[in-house]
C-alpha cells in the first residue's frame, strides 16, 4: 500500500457533522495508508489565545470561563459522536482539560515569576490540536476505521524558538521514519491511518513548541517528505485554490494547476489556502501538493508541482485585512540609512513581527504589518524609544499577481491609496 499524506483544519472538525464528514472522506481510499494531520477544532485556537491573554494579565475570572467556553465546546462535539457516555474518550478529554486547568493554576499562584510570553503560547494554545486530535481518532475507531494516535511533540523536534520554532530535520526524518513506517508495515495488507497534530513540536527539553500560525500544513510537509511520499493533500472549504478569495471576491475562479514557485509567491504574500513554510520540502522532494474540498470531495480540486512552464491566465488577489501601515522615522530626522534598518528588524524579529510590505524614502521607513502581531509585547514602545512613528490602522493590503491596469481599477475604485509598490508580475496597495 502507498502512504497519503491529508490534512483537516479546523472548519472541517469544527463539528460532530464535521468529524463525521472527516471519517466519510477516509473510507474514500480504501487502498492507502493515511498519515492524517488536524489542526483544532473550529476556531479554538483563537479561543485559547484569548485565555492565554487572561492568564498572562492575571485576570482570575474571565480566565476560569474563557477555559470552560473551550470545555464546553468540546464536550458538546463528544457528546454528540459518542452516545456511551463510559466511552474512554471522554475521560482523555477530561484529562487533557485538567492539565491545562493544572499549568493555569499553577501559573496564577506563582505570580511572582516572571513569564515568557512565546514560551506560555506554546504550551496553552497546543492544547486545541491535542483535544481534536484524541477526538477524531477515537471516533475513527468507533467507525470501524484501523487508527492509532500519534504525539507530535515526540516526533518533531524543534528548536526552542517558541511560537516559530524551527526544525530538527534529521531528528524529526529518522523518528518519523521509525515510528510511523513501522506501524504501516505491520500488517500491511489492511488499510490504517496515523492520526497527528498539526502546528507543534517539541525541543529537546521537552517542551512543546508550535511552527508559526496555521503551522498544520507544514506539519503535512514535513511528515510526507520524511516518509517520501508522492503526494499531499490539504482539505479545505473551497475547491481548490481559487484566484482570489470568494468570501470577498464574487467572480473568483478555481486554478487547475499551479507550478511550486508560484504557490510559494501565493503563500509568501498571504494567500490562505496555503502556509508559507510548506511548499520548500514538497518541491525538495518533487512531493505533489492537492487543494480539494471536504465539502465535495468528489472534485479533484487544485494541483500543485514542478513545471517548467506555467501559462498565467488571470490576475490572482490576495486579500490581508486588519492591517497597520507604520511609518518610522529617526527622532533627530537624519536619513534611514543601513543602521537603522538594522535596529528596525531586529525589534520586529524580536517581538515576532512579520512585514508584509516595506518602503524606505529619504528619512522614513515604512512597514506594512499584521494588527495581531502587535498584540502581544508592545513592539511600537520598543520602536519608540529612538524613532518617531505615524500610523494609519485598519488599512487593507491587496496584492495582485500578474496584474494589469484593469485588474488594479477593480480592486480600488472608491478606496484610497496609502502606499502603492510595484515590480514585473506583483503589485501591492495599501488602501483604507
């Protein structure tokens, strides 16, 4: 039997229907062995960031039920998947819970220590894949589905880096190795399926770490690189990976076929169908990339892979909204020379803020970044200190590949233009 490689995020176990359609979609190849990587359910990830923001702030109350709302949601799925209620599952949920009520606790009675941001992330917001993932084995298994839950942490290694840790790729290629392709081959005549999180690891210290947000499809990539697999894929609520986003974008049109190197301009500018860290190892090891739809995964969706040649036949957009366009300059008004760049970037590589789009003029140097990424240690204090900074928020940033004057007048008729940058085939506008 062959080894496929999927991935489920979170909107398609963001319920019992979900989980259910999850199990359907696996009965669909019967001849495969399935190294399965989900991501939490829903959009728990967000929920246990807003715990996280009460945990560290010290806020007893609103902590207690941001942690139940996360309970509650959960064992409403269980509930409704699994009618024993002596089910184990349900004391594997629970115990998950109490370890995570545990780390909270403990860390709310030694206040006094102080905390690291990124570290505490990385070990509340990885409870969300660890919950859905003991969910969805066990019910693979009350399916009548041959599964077996494996634990990232013990098969990523990772550096400690925490919210952007980055692999071990010789450690983590032999351990996955070992461990999974010894469990496939064990009788090999009968399908079964490797269940996994997706977004974390762990360093040598035992720790868990996490590989950036929506870190799961990089989680595919490294497990079908270091089991040579043929081929990926990532099951989405779309068809595939369209040429614009149809949630704001009625006309978008699905992309047949895509060559590695664009994928990775897609995914470098923001493009949310794929995370930028996946598609290196894929192309590495000529591993083909599928977008599909678990809504109708009878369609073959999107393919990605090495083309020489790849004919482009319409502008695609990229959306980013809830943007901040940050302008600095030095306090004594002198030019932004290579010093000072210097400064900037080591701040925001600090603080773990990513620029989406950068433009330098004479004395001020303007960034185009995420508003969440300045949610967490005050980066503009930082920048403060030496610099003056004017800033516009709520701003969005377009980005339009293989773009021409049409495609550009679509997108900003009635907008304006805060900062506009151009080269051969990308175009980036910042608009309000």
């Amino acid at each position: 039997m062959d080894i496929k490689v999927f991935k489920f995020g979170g909107a398609s176990v963001n319920s019992a229907k979900g989980v259910r359609n999850v199990a359907s979609i696996i009965r669909r190849f019967p001849e495969s062995h399935i190294a399965m990587i989900i991501s939490a359910m829903g959009k728990t990830t967000n929920a246990l960031e807003e715990l996280l923001k009460y945990y560290m702030s010290g806020d007893a109350i609103p902590m207690v039920e941001s942690y139940y709302r996360i309970k509650a949601f959960h064992f409403e799925i269980l509930h409704e998947l699994f009618k024993e209620k002596s089910h184990p599952v349900f004391a594997e949920v629970e115990d998950l819970f109490e370890h995570l009520r545990g780390y909270l606790r403990s860390g709310q009675l030694n206040r006094g220590e102080s905390r690291e941001y990124n570290f505490e992330y990385d070990q509340v917001v990885s409870y969300g894949e660890l919950l859905a993932t003991a969910i969805v084995h066990h019910y693979l298994l009350l399916s009548g589905i041959q599964s077996r839950l494996f634990d990232a942490r013990e098969l990523i290694r990772t550096d400690s880096a925490y919210r952007d840790a980055k692999v071990d790729w010789p450690f983590t290629g032999k351990k996955i190795r070992l461990k999974m392709k010894a469990y496939f081959v064990t009788n090999h005549s009968s399908r079964k399926v490797a269940v996994i999180q997706g977004f974390i690891g762990g360093d040598k210290d035992g720790n868990t770490t996490t590989l950036g947000r929506e870190g799961s499809d990089y989680t595919a990539a490294i497990v079908a690189h270091s089991l040579k697999t043929k081929e990926v894929t990532i099951w989405k609520d779309v068809p595939g990976v369209m040429n614009a986003d149809p949630k704001w974008f009625k006309h978008a049109k699905k992309l047949e076929v895509l060559s590695y190197r664009e994928a990775i301009e897609l995914a470098y500018y923001g493009a949310s169908v794929i995370h930028p860290k996946t598609i290196k190892p894929l192309e590495n090891a000529n591993i083909t990339l599928r977008v599909r739809s678990f809504l109708k995964p009878e369609l073959e969706g999107t393919t990605i892979e090495h083309l020489e040649e790849w004919d482009v036949l319409r502008p695609i957009y990229i959306l980013k909204r809830n943007q901040v366009l940050i302008s600095i300059s030095p306090k004594d008004f002198s030019f932004i020379v290579e010093e000072n760049l210097s400064q900037i970037f080591t701040l925001l590589a600090e603080h773990h803020v990513k620029v989406n789009v950068m433009q330098n003029s004479a004395i001020s140097f303007t960034i185009c970044v995420d508003a969440d990424h300045l949610t967490g240690p005050d980066v503009l204090a930082a920048l403060r200190e030496n610099y003056t900074l004017r800033y516009n928020e709520g701003v969005e940033l377009l980005t339009i590949r293989h773009y021409n004057p049409a495609a550009i007048s679509r997108v900003t008729q009635g907008r304006k233009i805060l900062m506009e940058q151009k080269t051969r085939n990308t175009v980036h506008l910042v608009v309000k």
